[in-house]
C-alpha cells in the first residue's frame, strides 16, 4: 500500500488528558455522537471541551455529560444554544450491554477520552476506565519527569 492509497487518519477535534492521569485505561471504543446543527458548526470551529465530561447509562443507553460545546455568535437566533446539554452516544446494543455488565462491577467507570471526526461525522472515543489511587498518580508524575530528564540529557549531550 502506498502513500497515495492510505486512508488519512481521523482528524482529532478534542483530547482528554486528564483522562490519562486519573485513570487505568482497560478498554477503547467509538461511539456516535447525537448533535444538533449548530454543535456541529462550534465542533468545526474547535469551541468544544471534554475535560470535565463522563459517560453514564440511562435505560440501557448512553449519555454523555459535562462535555461543553460553546455556541457560536453567529449562531442562529432562532436556536437556544445550551453548551452543557446531555448528549447520546450511539453504540450497538450488545457492546452496551456488554459495558453496563462490566461498569456495575466495582471501581469501573466510562469515560470519553476524545472527539474526532470519522467519515465526515463526530466520534468520541470512550474507555472502560478504573480510578487511579494517590500514589498511582504521583508514579505517573515521577515516571513523565524521569523521561523528561533523560531527553533533556541527550539533547545536551548531542550538542
């Protein structure tokens, strides 16, 4: 496969960072999001943030919360912008029943780890996540600054 046959890799709206810190990541998966027109503009336009936001199951769906898309302000009149509305994510059915099963078990938690775009539509990765102890996150910070050193060390020494 040559370069002018690969398919171009999805374009990343919004990254969750925090999820990385906060969270064992165990399992990815994509899900469709359900948006109005002018989300869809704001999204092109890279007012969205995911930070804050979580997966719940509702009724044997899932919603997304706390993900913020601000409105534009050339948004159309008639539309009442609300940035922190609950959004469905759209999954199959067995792959959600498969994640409720795995999210009632203690100490598992859904959460969106990013948005992207996917064949012309919004995506949002989201993972089956268990909570990070102190001491899990303080490893975290020693192992990133240990790395970060060692870079420091070998740009140093290449000069």
């Amino acid at each position: 496969m040559n370069a002018t046959t690969r398919k171009p890799a999805a374009a990343l709206i919004a990254d969750n960072k925090k999820a990385h810190f906060n969270y064992h990541i165990e399992e990815r998966h994509e899900a469709g999001v359900v948006l109005q027109g002018w989300e869809v503009k704001a999204i092109r336009d890279g007012k969205v943030q995911i930070t804050e936001g979580y997966v719940v199951v509702r009724d044997g769906e899932l919603f997304l919360i706390g993900c913020l898309i601000h409105p534009l302000r050339t948004a159309s009149t008639h539309v009442r912008a609300d940035s922190a509305r609950t959004r469905k994510l759209l999954m199959h059915k067995d792959e959600i029943r498969r994640l409720i099963g795995k999210v009632e078990q203690k100490g598992y938690t859904l959460v969106p780890l990013n948005l992207h775009w996917k064949n012309g539509r919004v995506k949002c990765d989201i993972a089956l996540a268990r909570g990070k102890a102190q001491h899990d996150k303080r490893e975290t910070i020693k192992e990133r600054e240990g790395k970060r050193e060692v870079e420091r060390a070998l740009k140093h020494r290449t000069r």
